[in-house]
C-alpha cells in the first residue's frame, strides 16, 4: 500500500510491525519514503505501470523488487489517487501537479509481453548488481498462465492476488465483478510451478481476504509458501477502532463498517493525507499493535499445523483439508468433507 493512499505515519508504523516480529513490508505506488526504509528490516519496492516516484537510488536500497503486473481486486485495471490525498511531499515523490486527480496505467509502458517481462527482470538485476530478488505480483484472472509465464521470464517469486485483496482505487464493477477468489486461484498456480518442476523453486505468495491464521493455513497447505496481507493490516493498526465511533458517525458509517479510504478523511490517521489527522497516528503504539496481531496469526497456523499433526507450518498439505461446500471442494480440489469425492475429477 503506497505513501500517498497511506499516511507517513502509517507506512512508518508498517516497517516497524512488520520488523518487530521478522517479516518485510512493501512500498506500494509512488516510491519509498525516508521512514519507511529506516524502519524495515526487510522492504520490498514495487515497480508499477506508473512508475511514479521510482529512482534507481532506492532499487538499490530495496532488499527485493516487486514488478505489478496486476492486482487481484482490479486485475487489468488502473487506478487512482484523488486529488485531494495528492499533497505536495506526495506531488513531489511522484512528480505530479499537488491536488489533481492521479490516475495509474493499467500496463507497463515499456513492454507488452513475457518476452519483454524478462528483459525488465534482467535490466532491474543489473541495476541492482543481481543481489536483490525479483517478484512478480500477478491479479487472479488466469493463474496457471500467468504463474508459468512469470516463471519462465526468470521470477524468484510469485505474487498471486485474489479479488478478495482490498483497493479504494477503483470502481466497484471491478471490485465485485472483476478477477477470481483467491481460493480458485492457487492450484492452478501450484499447477504450473509442478508442471515446470519449480515448486518450492520459485516461491508462490497468496494474497486476497487473508485475515487469520486459519487463512494462511489453508493456503500453505493448498501450496503457497507464503502470505502477505493488507486491509488487515490498517485494521491491526487501529483503523475501525470502536474508541472513534463518534467520528465515524460524522461521516456517515460506524466503527467496523468504514471503509471509505478514498476520501482520506479517515479518523484514524491512517488513509489520509490531512496532517491534522495524520498527527493522530502514533508509528510507535500502532506498529505493537501490528505486531501483536502477527504474532497472534503465526501461533494460529503453528496450532492448526500441530493439530494436523505436523512439526512444521510448510508441512501442511492438500491432505489435510475437506471442503465444506460443493463449491470450495471444486475450486480447493480438496474432498467434500465426509466423502472421497473432489467436483470435477474422474474416478474419485
């Protein structure tokens, strides 16, 4: 999630969460700013359609590089920052006029096809000396394609995002009609990492409506190697916090329903450029709460794995899970629970 969408504050508070229990945080759009790197152990910088904010200054100071091809909720889409979250430290960053209306292209303009993809990954190798791994971020829309062609353009990784994944960016046609649930889209993915014996070679990352531990389980044993997260993460921040009810009813909603990130007038600090409301957001106390929140989701998948009887999280496996529904059996390939039956497979 970028600086721009997301408050200073609030990006310092996700590198401090996210470093406090081991993990990386992304940059999003429009570049890297100086907290953000100061305050990540591990931080991942995205180059997107726009290329809003990117220099190779930062490339370098990135620990890996995140090429968008697209994003779950919008796969195929652009997107837009309104004007009124454009400020003039974000104008600056991204090198456009303060308060207008920015709009992201919805393709890279410098390659149309998987033969240009893996030109981009050598050219952001070389600039960076080959010491950074390269991801590729793909929107859920035709996962077993999408997965073998970032392979074969030489990805290290695998970002696969289902349309449950969050944006105030787009239009809501998009947002309910557009891309596949996250679900549905991560055998097909295992799929094509099988069929080109690099499973477990090239990591696969899920993420899409992840919320809880039980969440990331499924996903590991479906597969995945790993998770990340987002409008998860706001909440663990503090946005939606019940102390603020009488601020989201100014607004129109309630604590627990807000969501109009878009706007950026959020009460909590966190999706909003206004430094009145910024201010608000201590980075400090917000990123514990970050971090209690995934400590708290790793020891529910270590439960769920020791449950399963497994020693390791990455040793849950397609064999432990039954599906609930006709239609998540389908799309899990996993057996309706109580049968050996998977929708769809012959001789089951």
């Amino acid at each position: 999630m970028s600086f721009g969408a997301l408050s200073a504050q609030a990006k310092e508070a996700l590198g401090r969460g996210a470093s406090a229990v081991g993990t990386s945080t992304t940059t999003g759009d429009g570049g890297m700013t100086a907290e953000e790197r100061a305050h990540s152990r591990i931080l991942v910088y995205q180059v997107l359609p726009s290329r809003y904010g990117m220099n190779l200054d930062d490339l370098r100071k990135a620990d890996a590089i995140e090429v968008v091809v697209g994003q779950g909720a919008k796969p195929g889409g652009g997107g837009m920052l309104l004007g009124h979250k454009i400020s003039a430290r974000v104008a600056e960053m991204r090198t456009l006029p303060e308060g207008i209306d920015q709009r992201s292209a919805c393709r890279h303009p410098d390659w149309t096809g998987p033969d240009d993809l893996e030109i981009k990954i050598h050219e952001l190798r070389e600039i960076t000396d080959w010491e950074k791994p390269i991801y590729v971020k793909v929107g859920a829309s035709r996962p077993y394609y999408d997965a073998a062609l970032a392979i074969k353009a030489g990805a290290d990784a695998v970002v696969l995002d289902g349309m449950q994944g969050g944006t105030a960016a787009t239009q809501e046609v998009f947002i309910e009609h557009v891309g596949i649930p996250t679900l549905a889209a991560i055998r097909p993915a295992v799929q094509a990492l099988q069929d080109l014996g690099m499973h477990r070679k090239v990591q696969l990352i899920v993420s899409g409506g992840i919320r809880n531990g039980a969440d990331v389980a499924k996903c590991l044993a479906l597969g995945a190697d790993a998770v990340s997260i987002g409008t998860a993460a706001l909440i663990a921040l503090g946005d939606n916090d019940p102390h603020l009810e009488n601020e989201y009813r100014k607004l129109g909603t309630t604590a627990g329903a807000y969501d109009d990130w878009h706007e950026g007038r959020d009460p909590a600090g966190i999706t909003t450029q206004d430094a009145m409301l910024a201010q608000r957001l201590d980075p400090a106390i917000a990123s514990r709460k970050l971090a209690n929140y995934l400590s708290v989701m790793a020891l529910e998948v270590q439960t769920i794995a020791r449950a399963c009887g497994k020693s390791h999280v990455h040793n849950l496996e397609p064999e432990d899970l039954v599906a609930l529904t006709v239609e998540s059996a389908a799309m899990a390939r996993v057996p309706l629970a109580g049968t050996n039956w998977i929708p769809g497979q012959e001789g089951m």
